[in-house]
C-alpha cells in the first residue's frame, strides 16, 4: 500500500499576524514559518501505517513557493520516504491545489491520500473534498480514529452531535483532525538522514493545470478593536442596561 500526505507551508500558529499598511495582504517577509497542524497528523498517522506493516511508502508532496521544500523535508524527517514539490508561485486555491494533486494521484497511483482537514491560514477545509470528487474517490473528513480493515478504511469523524463511524472502500481521501494522535518530533539524527531523501520538484505548469487565482483580493483588514467593559453595581442595574441599551430584554 502507497500513503501520499499533503503537506502545507502556513505562518506559524505562534505569530502574530499583522496587515500590510497598504492593506493588500498579511505580512509575510521574515515570519516564522511552519507546516499546517492538521498536516502533522496526517503524516503522522501515515508513517505509523507504515510502521505497522500496512503500508510500503509514504510520500509528502506541498504545493507552493521554493521555501515550501522545507515543509516536505520535515515530512521526510519524521518518516516519509520521499517528497515531491508542485512549485507554484503567489497565491493558490483550494480548486488549484485540488487539481495539481489529482496529476499528482493519477501519476503515483497511491491507495490512500492523507492531508489535514483545513489550513490555518485560509480555513477554507475545501481541497481535500474537491479532490475526491476529481478523482471520483469516496472521501472520510475529520477523522479522529483511522483503522484498516482489508480494502476498507473504518473512520471516525468529529461531528457535531459527537462521533461518526464510517466506513470506505480503499482508494479513498481522508482530512485528518488534530486529535487522530500526537505527531512526533524529529530528532537530529532523522533530520540530517531527510536530507538525503530524495526530493522531486515540479512545475505546476508542466502538469497543464492552470493555478491563476479566481477570486479577487480587493482588501485586508484586522478586525475592529473590542470596546471595554463596563462594572454594574447591582443585578438590578445589569438589568436595566441589558433592556435599555443592550435591548435584549
């Protein structure tokens, strides 16, 4: 069995992130970079099939700017096999992305493609859907518990009543969700061994998939500031204010 992970190259979740002055965008230029949390667990729970015996190769594959190489080495650091890089420039979207890893599907030919369930960046959580319906796969989301039943997949999935048990027919897409484990951290020793892993990079335009953004960026703002809060003395005052000035009473 053949595990393809997808991987995204997102500002850390520790930055704080600030608008550009002329609004076009977010500030980008020396921030720390990381890979997408829901992307640690899918590698992660790639590399631990692959460690049961279940699965022969498991490979990283990002779609994005040169630096985005760096996410797709911490893949191969924490136990992926091989990586590929899809090199797009500028922004990219859901649709764009979705049709780069369906070229990237038809030509690995993997049993099981991982990835997370949204980016932090975005939040779109649209690629992986998209996705399966291209390639026609059945598609598990949120998935907090993956098990492996012959050529089935048994999924649990984080809804909002509570928990989903499903099952799929193997190939499927599956959205990984930041409670399906703990990922692991690499150590040196693997860090120094991802840098000999092999790495294949490819344009996207090479691929015949056209990346050019749909929609426009007219402007970026932050959200307006809260304003303070007020003490009342008295329940009956906190009444008052909530009928008089809140008019929710």
């Amino acid at each position: 069995m053949k595990i393809l992970v997808a991987v995204k190259r997102v500002i850390d979740y520790n930055v704080q992130i600030r608008v550009k002055e002329d609004g076009s965008g977010i500030v980008t230029e020396n921030v720390k970079m990381s890979t997408n949390p829901p992307d640690d667990n899918a590698i992660e729970e790639a590399v631990k099939i692959k460690e049961s015996g279940k699965a022969s190769e498991v490979i990283a594959v990002s779609v994005g700017e040169e630096k985005a190489q760096e996410t797709v080495r911490k893949a191969l650091a924490v136990g992926a096999d091989r990586g590929i890089l899809v090199k797009v420039d500028g922004i990219v979207e859901p649709l764009a992305v979705s049709k780069v890893l369906q070229k990237i599907v038809e030509k690995e030919k993997p049993d099981l493609v991982f990835m997370g369930k949204q980016a932090i960046d975005d939040d779109c959580n649209q690629t992986g859907q998209m996705l399966a319906a291209l390639l026609n796969w059945p598609q598990a989301t949120f998935a907090s518990k993956i098990e492996l039943k012959d050529k089935l997949l048994e999924v649990t999935r984080e809804v909002d009543e509570g928990l989903e048990i499903i099952e799929v027919n193997i190939p499927a897409i599956v959205t990984c969700d930041l409670r399906l484990n703990e990922p692991r951290y690499a150590s040196l020793p693997n860090i120094m061994k991802a840098k000999k892993k092999p790495i294949e990079q490819i344009n996207a335009s090479d691929l015949g998939v056209d990346t050019k953004p749909r929609i426009e960026q007219i402007k970026v703002e932050e959200p307006p500031k809260r304003k303070a809060g007020i003490k009342v003395a008295t329940v009956e005052e906190l009444v008052q204010k909530l009928k008089n000035e809140a008019k929710v009473i």
